[in-house]
C-alpha cells in the first residue's frame, strides 16, 4: 500500500477569497501485476513464449500485461532459423520481436550456441560436417541473427550450456570441438562484433543444485573476464526438476560469486513442478524462495519458462501431464505462486 499526500483546495470564503490547503491522504494499491511489482523493484519479469500462442488472444493479453520481458521458446535457436542449410527463415522469430516490442517487452534472444544440443536444438546438418565448415557456420550463423535483430534485441544468450551435463568440466560437443578450447570467448567475440550495443550473456542449467557445476560456471566467468572476452551476464536456468527448491542459500551465493566477477545475473528458465507431496502452497513458498535470494544477491531478472501449466515444455521432457510447473494455470488464472512471487518484488521494491 502506498499513501499519497494531496493538498486541496478544501474552502473558499467568498468575501476574504482565502484559500485553505489541507493535507489528505489517498491510499494507492500496489501493483496487481508482476509486472507492475517487478517495475517498482527495478527488474524485468520474463515470460518464455512459443509464436504458435500468439494466435491466443487471452493468452497474449496476459503475457503482455504480467511480464516485462519475453524469450522466444524455440523461435531463434539454430535448428528452427536454419533448419536447411543455408536457408534463413526469422518468420517467427519476427511475429515474437513484433509482439515484444508492440508491448514494451525486453526480447532475451535465446540462443545462438548450444553444443550440447546438436541435433536438437541446433541443426541435423551440423552433425555431419568437417570442424572447418562447423567453424564457419557457426560464425555466419551468429552474423546473420544478431546483424537481423540489431538493435531491436537487447541482449543474447550467446552460448547455451556451456559446461558439461553434470560438471566440473566445459562441454565436449561438435562445436567445441571445432572451435577449440576457447570456444566460448570465441562466440562471444564474434555475436560482439555484430551487435556492439548488445548484452552479450552465457546461460546454464542446475547449477543451483550441483556445486561441482557451479565451480565450473565460475571458473569459465573467470577465464573469460581474464581473457578480456565480451560478456556481460550468466542466466541460470534454474528448472528445478526435483519438483524442490535448492538449499536454502545456494541461490544467494552462486549469484553472489558471479556479481563479484562483475557480470550480470538473471534467473532465465525458472519453472517448479509439483511432486508426489506438494501443494499449490509449497510450491509457492519455493518461487518466492527462490526469487527472493536472487533479487537479495543482484539478480536483474526473472524469467519463467511458459505462460501456464497448460504451456509447459516440463510434461513432455519429464514425460507426464500433470506437472504444472508455472505461475498461472491451464485457465490462465494465477496461482498461489504468482502470489507470492509478487510479494517478493514488491518487497523488494
Ligand atoms: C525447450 C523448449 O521449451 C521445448 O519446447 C523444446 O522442445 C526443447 O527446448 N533449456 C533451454 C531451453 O535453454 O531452450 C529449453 O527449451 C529448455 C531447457
């Protein structure tokens, strides 16, 4: 709740024509958004979003209204932009950054390098080719996105998961292999060159939960801060498949460790499904957890990964139907976790 205090005119005598200003007060709500609370905080709220769920007009309305941010779901990665070699198509990338910007919403661009999806999110093709033409692919690719959207997408996760499955060590995939150890310095480099305004971030995954993957994160934030390379946030993902929060304090001080290497720091793919023993409740109490220690420790962002749980890349990846992950439900209504997720910015406001 917020007090405002109004000076009025409250009486006017006709023959002395004095005026008397009285103080009042006027209670102004908090914000009913989370993208009205995370405005007062200073930090952008994120919705990821697939361009088949811009035909949804309820869907849309909400998006746009909750969320301050977006991330294409799937719309920029490699094997959708250039799923024949050498055929660009943005087409949907495009409808995403039209919505975004019809809407004052900041596009993360998501991603231009993801080793460790060769043949998934990144191209068949790519599988197939000599370290030389992977190496120059790569490249151009990272010319051709960031050079289309100049200007227009403030920041990009240039390397997607970037250390190895579990940790401690960097990925071994196609493209690290072409491009040599320095890999990621190397794609950083190359997305700078283009878009010299843009943010330049690399993004990871359960480096929440595994400790020996959050040394490898930061050692590679070091190894690039020592090696002058252009980067200047870490995403972390933050999909808590477990269906738990992370120990208390784990959140709080990885991020602490990356702001201390001055970098950024966002939540980039928060989602919590619920589990054998979870209510609507605790899972509330783990989003607020988890965005509170975030905000606490410098993050700049919280993106969550889908609209609703009608939405949710989770049940196909952990194989139910059921796991409802996210901040509204399958009737875009909001969830105690949008709740309590608000309070949280607010109070952080
Ligand atoms: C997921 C999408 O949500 C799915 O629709 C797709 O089938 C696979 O990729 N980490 C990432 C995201 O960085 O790009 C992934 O998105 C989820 C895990």
């Amino acid at each position: 709740m917020i007090l405002l205090a109004a000076c009025s005119s409250a009486s006017r005598d006709e023959a002395a024509t004095t005026t008397t200003m009285t103080t009042t007060t006027t209670e102004v709500e908090a914000p009913a958004t989370l993208r009205g609370a995370g405005d007062e905080a200073g930090v952008r709220v994120g919705v990821a979003l697939p361009a088949s769920r811009l035909d949804d007009a309820d869907a849309t309305a909400l998006a746009a209204a909750e969320f301050s941010a977006l991330t294409p779901e799937n719309e920029m990665k490699w094997s959708v932009v250039e799923a024949e070699r050498d055929v660009i198509d943005f087409t949907a990338a495009d409808e995403l950054v039209a919505f975004a910007e019809q809407h004052d919403m900041a596009v993360r661009g998501h991603t231009l390098v993801w080793g460790q999806a060769v043949g998934n999110g990144m191209p068949d093709w790519l599988a197939d080719l000599p370290p030389d033409e992977v190496r120059a692919e790569v490249g151009v690719f990272i010319d051709e996105v960031v050079g289309h959207y100049r200007g227009r997408v403030p920041r990009w996760d240039v390397v997607n998961e970037p250390i190895s499955l579990a940790g401690p060590v960097l990925d071994d995939n196609p493209i690290s292999r072409a491009l040599g150890p320095d890999w990621v310095a190397w794609a950083l480099d190359r997305a700078h060159a283009a878009d010299p305004d843009a943010e330049l971030w690399i993004n990871e995954h359960s480096v929440e939960s595994l400790p020996d993957k959050a040394d490898a994160l930061v050692a590679l934030v070091e190894d690039l801060r020592a090696a002058g390379a252009p980067l200047d946030g870490v995403g972390l993902q933050t999909h808590l498949f477990s269906g738990a929060p992370p120990e208390p304090g784990a959140i709080a001080e990885l991020v602490g460790r990356l702001r201390a290497l001055d970098v950024r720091v966002a939540i980039t793919e928060l989602d919590l499904p619920l589990v054998d023993g979870s209510t609507l409740e605790t899972q509330a109490d783990g989003f607020a957890q988890v965005v509170e220690e975030c905000l606490a420790a410098g993050c700049e962002e919280v993106t969550v990964w889908g609209l609703d749980d009608s939405a949710s890349w989770l049940d196909a990846f952990l194989g139910r139907t059921d796991t409802d992950p996210l901040l509204f439900d399958e009737d875009l209504r909001p969830k105690p976790a949008h709740a309590s997720v608000r309070e949280v910015l607010l109070a952080a406001a």
